[in-house]
C-alpha cells in the first residue's frame, strides 16, 4: 500500500450514510446521528477514507487510514479487518470532539455486479 494511503488525511463532502455497530437492536440512521456526537461533515470525512481503502485494489487486511473533520476537532482510525469474498469489512474508531469513550463502528462493503462497492452492513 502507498506510504500516502496509510497516512491519509482527509477533509471531504460525500454522501452521508452510516451503520454504527450497535448491541442487538436496530435503530433507523436518523436516530443514529440524532444521538452521536458526530456531525454530517464528521461522517462525510470517515466515509471519504473508507472509500480510499475499499478503493485500493491491493488493500490488505490491517490496513488502516486516519481521518480528521478540522471543522468539528473530530478524528478517527478506520482498519480493515477482514476481507470476506468481494467484501472488505472495516472498523472505525471514532473521536467525537467533547464526547468519551470513542465511538465504534463497524462497515462491510461488498462489490456489486456492476463493479461498484456498496455497504452491505
């Protein structure tokens, strides 16, 4: 993996969506991000790093990247953890401004038909 994609940065206005790993209950998106401490432009910039992992075609299990939203002080680590047929599955640790502990998320995206990657969970 480049030197530059493991130390990556990033400040990014994506598509918001988001699963937060949760004990066994199913709460909708928009309950989510009413009780996170995380902003919109949080969520752009992790969304914007998982995209450079799953993007990468040699991406390893391990690999990790750092995000960082300068507008909110919030920052976070995303590592892949396993890579299950066409899917790479990705934990967050997340460090809302103000808030304790940090916040775990957990992503798996998958290749679709088409080639394009979508979350799965």
């Amino acid at each position: 993996m480049p030197k530059a994609l493991s130390h990556l940065s990033v400040f990014a206005l994506v598509a918001l969506t988001a699963v937060v790993a949760q004990p066994a209950f199913a709460k909708p998106l928009s309950r989510m991000l009413a009780d996170s401490p995380m902003s919109p432009g949080d969520f752009d910039a992790m969304r914007a790093a998982e995209a450079a992992l799953y993007g990468h075609a040699d991406v390893k299990v391990g690999s990790s990247v750092k995000w960082s939203n300068p507008e909110t002080g919030t920052y976070g680590v995303i590592k892949v953890s396993s890579k299950p047929s066409g899917c790479v599955v990705m934990r967050h640790m997340a460090h809302p401004k103000g808030a304790t502990p940090a916040r775990e998320i957990t992503r798996k995206f998958c290749k679709g038909a088409d080639g394009k990657w979508l979350l799965s969970e």
